[in-house]
C-alpha cells in the first residue's frame, strides 16, 4: 500500500543545521539521518484522530533525530550516546518514544539488540511499550519479522535476534544486561537514581553504538536524578559544562521569563518550519476564542475577585510554595483561562479543579493543528 503524502501545510523542517554541540571531528552523515527520518515517518499514529495516519515528525522532533542519528564520529559511531529531552505534555512523548525504540530494535543494524523501556513502575513504562506494539501492528513489513508478546511486553526482531522489553522498577535483577538501547520514560517519577544508574552505567560497555533516549516532563523534586540531568542539560545548552556525549534538549521558561508574557511562549531556539507561522493577530483570536468558552454552571462567577499575586504565583497542587518554586514546566496556552475559571476557589479545590480540567481541556491536537504544530509554551511553577 502506498505511503500517503505529507497533508498540505503540515510543518516541515526548513534548512536543517547540524546541532552546535557537533565536535570537530564528527561529522553529519545526511544518509543515516534519512534513514531514521524515513523508517519513523513509515510508521502510524495509534491515537484518537490521527490513529493509522503516517507519524509526520514535527520540526523540533525531526531535528532532534537528525542530530541524534545523523552527527558520527569518524569512526561511524553516534556522537551522542545519552538524549536528555525534557518537554511539555501532550505533545506526543510516547508515541516519538515508542518510534525510537523501534528504530533501535529493528533498523539500527545491531545484531541482537536489546533495548528496554524504563520508568519508576512497570505500568509507566508500558505506556510507551504498547504505543510500540501497536505500530509494529500497523506495519506489515515489521509484522512479518516480528514477535509480539503482550503478557511479557516483549517484542522480538527475528532479523536480528533482538528484542524490546519492558522492565519493572525493582533494581534487583536489572544487573548483566547488555543495553544496546534505553528509553527511560518520565525519569522525574523516580524515587531514587538506583534504576538509573544500574542500566546506564556499564551496562552499554559491551556495544558500540548504544543510546539511551530520557523523555520526560518536568518534576518537582530538587534532590532527584531528574534535577540532575536537568541541571546538567541546562548547563550544556548555556555553555557552563562540556559533555559531547550528552544530547541536551529543554523546552521550558528560564527562572527570570514570566509566564505571562506572551514573547515567552513561543521558543526562539525552535526549529524553522517551511510552512509560514501563525501571525500574532491570529494567536490572540485564538487565545480570545478559547478564553470565551462558557465555563460549567457549577463553575465559580467570573465576577468574582481577581486572586492576589500570591495566588496566581502559587502551585496548582496543595504543597508549599517555595517547595515548588523555581524552574518551570512546560503546558499548553489554554491553561491561562483556567486560572481565570478558578478564581474564588480556595487552594485545594483550585488544585484539584485545574488537574482535571487540564485533561480534557489542553487537546493537544486541536491546539497544535490550529497554530501550525509551533511549540507554544506557558509555565507552571514545578521545580
């Protein structure tokens, strides 16, 4: 069956540069990075509308797998042996990781591959285990060659003897793997950096060309292996520390940007689409049209009392303020009404109102569809 063609106006990448942590002696092979490009947009969505549609990538995903797959060494190897993504959610996480774990598993070209999905609990890391099983069962090609085994969550290559697993959280029995491919989902959930540390340090020694691929949205816990690698990415991007090993990427507001400034929500470091970008005009129509909705009948009065600055500043969950103060997290620009519908609410009933709204209220579909698939970002206080 033939491959639809990209919609018309679906965002592309514009004049691809190689990332500027490329060393010297490296090099981008533009032939592995269509491979990895092509393979991922040969497979389908497996969610809500775009189920079974190809998985286009978006110009901030195409340019992080053209700078992971494609920058080598001289040697042929892959630059960058860990990717550190830390993005907003609802923006498809788990479909882009479940995308590069079949890349590792199956088009890779490491014989008997093993590559394990993570995160702090068996269930977490299924999420992305049966977005990848779904994929494998909307492509004949990779059907064929495959096994696939819900109960175990288990996925075996036979053309290369590989295989995708899901692990549980316990350390235990994690020691003498022989990693060529992590994903570790929603790291920020971790207790501890045991789970971490036992699958990434030593554990890829015996391969080549291993990767292990960190996609998670942003914590709140300071004293965790998250805030490490958080810190660590910051520090790269900023010039602080030197790791060319270490694939940086973080979309999110700096201490000093305010959230409600609109020259903040969109990230200037973002990838050039070639299809034109919303104009401002139409950004506030749209912001005006979503802040007009009507809010249910049980909802507080809109006439009532603005929140004082405290509360606007304050943590959407009931903990202490400065506890969550700090470094932001990434959500999409309808969450400002929110705000404005849980004024008069006191702390607790605003927390809980707001994480249930946000379920079905931030449709990141809709909302990418009508900006043109543009990263637009707004902050909450997490870490």
């Amino acid at each position: 069956m033939a491959k639809e063609p990209r919609p018309k106006g679906y965002p592309k990448l514009k004049n691809y540069k190689p990332s500027k942590f490329m060393l010297p002696t490296s090099h981008y092979d533009k032939k592995k990075a269509d491979r990895a490009v092509t393979f991922i947009e040969n497979l389908c969505h497996t969610k809500g509308k775009w189920a079974g549609t190809p998985f286009w990538l978006l110009p901030w995903q195409e340019q992080l797998i053209r700078d992971i797959f494609g920058i080598v060494k001289p040697d042929g190897n892959r630059q960058f042996r860990t990717a550190f993504v830390e993005i907003c959610k609802k923006v498809g996480k788990s479909e882009l990781a479940a995308a590069i774990a079949l890349y590792l598993l199956y088009a890779d070209n490491e014989p008997s591959a093993e590559v394990y999905g993570a995160a702090a609990d068996r269930q977490q890391a299924s999420i992305v285990f049966d977005v990848a099983k779904q994929m494998v069962e909307m492509s004949p090609a990779l059907m064929k060659r495959s096994k696939l085994m819900g109960a175990t969550k288990r996925i075996v290559n036979y053309g290369n003897a590989g295989y995708y697993q899901v692990l549980s959280a316990e350390v235990g029995g994690k020691h003498g793997f022989s990693v060529s491919g992590l994903v570790f989902d929603e790291i920020h959930t971790q207790p501890n950096r045991q789970l971490y540390d036992v699958l990434t340090k030593g554990s890829s020694d015996a391969r080549q060309n291993p990767l292990h691929f960190i996609i998670t949205t942003a914590g709140n816990d300071r004293h965790s292996i998250a805030y490490e690698l958080h810190t660590k990415a910051v520090d790269i991007l900023e010039g602080r520390r030197v790791d060319p090993t270490f694939y940086p990427v973080v979309y999110g507001l700096k201490d000093d940007e305010d959230w409600e400034d609109e020259d903040d929500w969109v990230d200037e470091d973002e990838p050039e689409s070639d299809e034109q970008d919303m104009k401002e005009p139409e950004l506030d129509e749209l912001y005006k049209n979503e802040s007009e909705e009507e809010p249910h009948e049980n909802e507080t009065d809109m006439n009532e009392p603005d929140m004082d600055e405290s509360d606007m500043d304050a943590p959407y969950i009931n903990e202490p303020a400065e506890q969550n103060s700090g470094l932001q997290n990434n959500v999409y620009l309808p969450q400002a009404p929110l705000l404005i519908w849980a004024r008069g609410m006191d702390r607790m009933e605003r927390g809980e109102f707001l994480t249930n709204a946000m379920q079905w209220y931030v449709d990141c579909g809709r909302f990418a569809e009508k900006t043109g698939g543009r990263n637009i970002k707004i902050a909450v206080n997490r870490f």
